[in-house]
C-alpha cells in the first residue's frame, strides 16, 4: 500500500513538472531543471527567487518555446543560422563577443526567411524591418523587394511566422491590418504586434511593454488572442472580462487570474496553459 502511494506521488509530481516545463520558462542550473520565466538579465523561479545571467552554471535557457545554449567563444552576430537570447559584447568588437551567448540553433529548413504573396508566390531569402515599420527582403540574387500588407499575406524571420491580420487598431494612427508574429500555436493563437512607440527614445513602458532597438528608438509590443472565430486585441482595460470571452469554459484559468497568478505580462504562458486543457 505505502509502495502504491510512493509510486502514485511521484508519477504526479513528475507529471506537474512536465506540466510547468510545457507552459513556463526554464534553466538548466547545476543539472537541475529549474521553472519560471526569463526576463532580460535575470530568470525568475516560480517561488520568486532571482538567477543573474550570464552565469557559468546556468549552461541552458528555455524562453518561450526556444531552447538557447551557453557559448564561450567568439561568435559572428551576423550568422544567420543561430538566434540569440542574449548577447554580452566584448567592448573591443561590436561584432565580436568573447563574453557569454545564450545562442539556438535554427534548424536547417528554417534557416531561410521567406514571403508569400497574395498571388502565392513564395520567396525565399533574408527579411528586414525597419523602424519605420517597412519591410523589405533580400532574395538568393541578391535583389531587394520592399513589401507591406497589401501584397504579402504571410513572412518567416529567424523561424518565426508573421500573418497579414485585420485587427482592431491599438490607439489613433495605427493601421487596420498588420504583420502580427506568432507566438503561440495551438487551440487558442497568441499574436504579437509590435508598433514604433509613440516616447521614442524615452525608454518608458506602457502597459503592454516596450522594446529598445538601434537608435535609442523603441517598439510597443500589443497581443492578440485567436479562439476559433473569436479575435481580438488583450490589453490591460478590463483584462480578465476580455480573456473569459476569448477563452472561455476554463474556471482553473479564469481562477489563476483572479489570483493574480497571470496577467498581461505574463500572456504567453496564460495561453500555453489554456492550450494544455
């Protein structure tokens, strides 16, 4: 009977972590597999205790679905087949880096950026985006083709799929479709839309969070939820109404939001938690 219980508890501790590791973050620490979420410099557990990176310990990164790998030897930025978590830059090369590379390797079939156009037409080759939100692809000739929403209905930059989305718009002057990243692939789609800030330069946050680039300027970062026929923009107004329309029939969620256990910050994971019912 005691043998019975043991096995019982370990199976369902085992199957609670396996859980955690499918919805949040996790490092590698010492061997030790370790749950919670990456945040710029420092990974936080799920008991609020706070890891430093880099850290010569912590040799492996899961953040949101992609698995980075410590590195300590020169590396070149540019290389287009590995991604990067987090770049600590010798100050002698800008190009260089000798210090700590949390890098993913992308695999060979992703390698290569492409575009599809509304005629579905394919091309193949390597995608930018400015700050001005224009984009434009550089294909295996060398040719350079700008492109918005109006011909291109999909992308793929460094593995990761962008759609052509009519949405509803984030604040006055914005678009009425846009390139939206995909983040989360399931039952219910979690989006990303990125928007130049309208404090460039000023590095203030806004509800749903700002991104520095080159040039002291700076992306706002909006989430769209896809349920079915259901889609629409999450924000902080009204957050918990808007995700129990979105993603209904789940009390366990709608009560861990309650909770505060998730919220706009933390939309990602809410939704790999919503996908794993």
């Amino acid at each position: 009977m005691k043998k019975n219980l043991l096995l019982f508890l370990l199976i369902f501790i085992n199957i609670g972590i396996y859980s955690q590791t499918k919805i949040y973050d996790y490092i590698v620490n010492n061997n030790d597999t370790i749950v919670g979420i990456y945040s710029g410099n420092s990974f936080l557990d799920l008991n609020k205790k706070v890891y430093e990176l880099p850290n010569e310990k912590i040799n492996t990164i899961k953040h949101k679905d992609i698995i980075y790998t410590l590195r300590n030897e020169y590396f070149e930025t540019s290389n287009d087949s590995i991604v990067y978590l987090e770049i600590f830059e010798s100050p002698n090369n800008p190009f260089k880096s000798k210090k700590s590379i949390y890098a993913h390797d992308l695999k060979i079939d992703l390698i290569d950026d492409y575009m599809i156009t509304k005629n579905n037409d394919t091309i193949f080759g390597q995608v930018s985006r400015s700050i001005f939100n224009k984009y434009k692809i550089i294909d295996k000739t060398g040719k350079k083709t700008h492109f918005g929403t109006k011909k291109v209905k999909e992308f793929r930059k460094d593995g990761v799929k962008f759609f052509n989305k009519k949405k509803r718009k984030v604040r006055l002057g914005d678009k009425k479709y846009g390139f939206l990243k995909l983040l989360v692939d399931g039952n219910a789609k979690l989006y990303e839309y990125s928007i130049l800030a309208q404090n460039r330069g000023m590095g203030i946050s806004s509800n749903n969070g700002v991104s520095m680039i080159n040039g002291g300027s700076s992306y706002e970062s909006h989430y769209y939820i896809e349920n079915g026929n259901n889609f629409d923009l999450v924000n902080s107004n009204r957050f918990y109404q808007i995700i129990k329309r979105l993603l209904p029939e789940n009390e366990k969620l709608h009560s861990k939001i309650r909770n505060k256990e998730f919220n706009l910050n933390t939309i990602f994971y809410l939704v790999k938690y919503y996908n794993l019912k």
